[in-house]
C-alpha cells in the first residue's frame, strides 16, 4: 500500500493528539452510557411488557450486555482496518456506527407502538453501539501513546480514558436536568429521547476533529517497511496468546467495578433501597469527580514507578474495598456516598494505566486488534453480566455477596498482573 498523502512528513502537534483521543471517547463513552441509565430508568417501562417489573428490568439490563459481546466483533473488524489501513480512517468509521446506532435509538418506537419489534429493534441498535466502541478505544489509546515522547506513554495514554468519566458526567447530568425540567410523564413520553438525538451534534463534532489529524507515526513506519500482516486477528491469536490471555484479565475487575458502582448502584439505589432518581444520579455525578481526578495520577504513578508495580496495588485495594462494600452502601446517604467516591476513586487509579499497559503488551502490526481484543473481551467476562449477577447475588443473598463479586475479579486481575512483565521501558 503506497504512502497517503496526508501523512507524507505531517506530525501531529501533541495538543491536537490528546485532544483528538480525548473528543472522541468522551463521544463514544457518552452515546454507551445513555443507554446504560435508560436501561434501568426508561426501557424496562416503555420496550417490555408491563405485566411484570422485575423481569423487564432483568431483560433490559439483558439488551444492556449485548453491546460487551459485540465489542470483540468491533475490535476484530475495526482492528483489522487500524492494522491494515491506518489508525485514523478506522477511528472515524467507528465514531459514525456508533454515533448513528445511538441516534437511532431516539427515534425507535416503543413496546407500546409495535409490540415485540420494539425490544428486537432496540437490541440490534444496542449491538451497534458495541460494535463502534469495540473499534473506536484501542484507536484512541493508540493514537495517544504511539505520538507520547520517551517516558510519557501513561500520560499521553490516560486522555482517552478521560472520555470514560467525561461522557459519564454529561450522560448521567443531561437525565438529572430532563428529570429536573420534566414532569414524569413528559419525560416518559418524550424527554428520555433527547440524549440520544443530541449525541448528533458531538459526533459531527468528533468527526471534524479526527479528520484533521495524520497517522501515527510509529504505524507510519509499519507501512514504510511494508510489514503489516494480512490477517491482524490471526497474527494475535497464533503468536500473542499469553498477552491475549493476560491483558484480558488484567481489565477484569475494572470493567467489574465500574459498571457495579454506576448501572448495579443506580438500578439497587433507586430501587431496593428507595432513594429518589435525581438524589442518586446526583450521587453518583459527585462521585463521578473522583473517578476524572485520580485518572492523571495514575497514569503519574504508572510512568514513575511502573504499570505492573501501579496495577498490583490497586488490584488489592480494590479487593480489600469489596469485603467492606455492601455495610457501607447500605448505612444511608452519607455511607452511599462514601462508597461510591471510593469506589470510583479506585476505578480511576485502575483506569488510568490500563490503555496504556494493553498496548504495550503487543507489537504495533497488531497493536490495535491486540489491545482492542483484550480491552472487550475483559469487557464481555467482567461487565456483561455484572449488573444481571449482582442484581441476581443481592436479591438471592444479600448485597455482601455482590462485594465478594468485586473482591474476586480484582484478585483475578491481581493474579494477572503478577504473572504479566513490566512494559514501561518497551520501545513502540
């Protein structure tokens, strides 16, 4: 394949760079968690039958998992184009199939409209938000740390994992303001769609930005040399499978914890424990600030003192957290609050270095389909289900039980990371 003219001696400047892996994950990671709060506040009511609560709720958070099984159908698909044509035209058609997915969902009609055809239609636009995203993550991660100068790849690799608490913050406060102006029945019938239709603005917006930047220039000297492999997934599968194996686990319990302290948390805080809809998501925002704060400082530490050093002392903290969670999520506000601040704290101090470290783990030929695998297939075996199992363990068990959920992914993770080396010092 000849040299593309745009990236014939272009470099990108680093404030285009991060800016550019920061817009479009804040993007992605907005349009995945409109869906995951509509899926415990609006669809089990409007996409499922309404003779019986509880298992539409189980069936919306059902239509929530298929995005996680999508995902490494992403990353394969995605992942062979980053490898093969370049990581900037791969990261722009994964912005559109997810940004189109998630616009569509606004526009659905509802149980109530078209009966069955109406969860059907719902989980096919689900299955596209996890094919985009399972492309667009190891994309950004790489456009970030294959331009980061000597020492600065933690650094450079935490701005796409910004978009993760960022598109939080704007998911989680664009339904608290529709639940402030709204009256329940406006938003019931209309308001609940508008996160969805406005994402169109930010994807136009993310699409401006990736296509003014140039290719990486570590994946430049892949075409150069003319060493791309002509099967990427093929290439991970036959010569990388321990780092496949390992990166995979190292990302458990992140995926874990994070999707029991937002989707579990709002779907048992709202409901088990009744505390009012906004009182929670404004709980859950506050804490929100300390998953973003704590991101930069481990990606800090991570440079410093290592990814492998970084990752197994979060991993125990994370364990430890678990055995003390459910007393303190259940002692009111003030407990509530307390645990999700730790919760996301944590999430942070794992988050930070995690894209950093499953990109290091492979050669860039297959760097993007490497890192994007392990990232949605940790994904697939830590969120998936997690808010269905927890749900299921504190119905049956007791909310205790959810915490040893959480202890064990991280020990999981924790075992991982010790069988795993230390990438900090790995030429790209």
């Amino acid at each position: 394949m000849t040299e593309r003219p745009d990236t014939a001696g272009a470099v990108n400047s680093p404030g285009r760079v991060l800016f550019a892996s920061l817009i479009g994950t804040t993007i992605e990671f907005f349009d995945f968690y409109i869906y995951a709060t509509a899926a415990v506040l609006v669809f089990p009511a409007l996409f499922f039958p309404a003779s019986d609560p509880a298992s539409s709720m189980l069936s919306s958070l059902a239509t929530f998992a298929i995005a996680f099984f999508a995902r490494p159908v992403g990353s394969a698909l995605f992942g062979h184009f980053g490898d093969r044509i370049g990581r900037k035209a791969t990261l722009v058609a994964a912005l559109m199939t997810m940004g189109l997915s998630t616009i569509a969902i606004g526009l659905l009609p509802t149980y109530a409209m078209i009966g069955t055809a109406a969860p059907i239609l719902l989980a096919l636009c689900r299955f596209g938000q996890g094919l985009g995203l399972g492309g667009e993550w190891g994309g950004a991660v790489l456009l970030a740390t294959e331009n980061a100068p000597p020492g600065k790849r933690a650094w450079y690799g935490m701005f796409p994992q910004l978009g993760a608490p960022l598109g939080f913050i704007c998911s989680g406060g664009s339904f608290l303001l529709l639940s402030e102006c709204l009256s329940d029945a406006q938003f019931f019938a209309w308001g609940w769609r508008v996160p969805f239709l406005a994402s169109s603005v930010l994807v136009f917006m993310g699409l401006y930005v990736r296509l003014k930047i140039t290719e990486t220039p570590v994946f430049q000297k892949v075409l150069d040399a003319h060493e791309r492999r002509s099967v990427p997934i093929l290439g991970v599968l036959r010569d990388h499978p321990k780092a496949l194996l390992l990166g995979t686990l190292i990302a458990v319990a992140t995926f874990v914890l994070f999707y029991l302290m937002t989707v579990f948390a709002l779907s048992w805080g709202t409901g088990a424990l009744g505390v009012p809809r906004q009182q929670f998501l404004m709980i859950q925002l506050f804490a929100i600030l300390f998953f973003a704060a704590t991101i930069p400082w481990s990606a800090r530490l991570a440079d410093r003192y290592g990814r492998r050093r970084t990752l197994l002392a979060v991993s125990a903290a994370i364990a430890a957290f678990g055995l003390v969670m459910a007393p303190m999520f259940n002692s009111g506000l003030i407990g509530m609050t307390i645990t999700l601040v730790i919760g996301l704290a944590l999430m942070g101090m794992t988050y930070g270095p995690l894209g950093t470290i499953l990109s290091e783990l492979y050669p860039t030929a297959v760097r993007y389909t490497g890192s994007s695998l392990s990232f949605n297939l940790a994904g697939i075996v830590g969120a998936s289900l997690a808010p269905y199992i927890a749900t299921w363990l504190a119905t049956n068990y007791g909310l205790q039980f959810v915490g040893y959920y959480l202890a064990g992914a991280a020990l999981l993770s924790f075992t991982a990371m010790w069988f795993s080396r230390e990438t900090a010092d790995d030429a790209f």
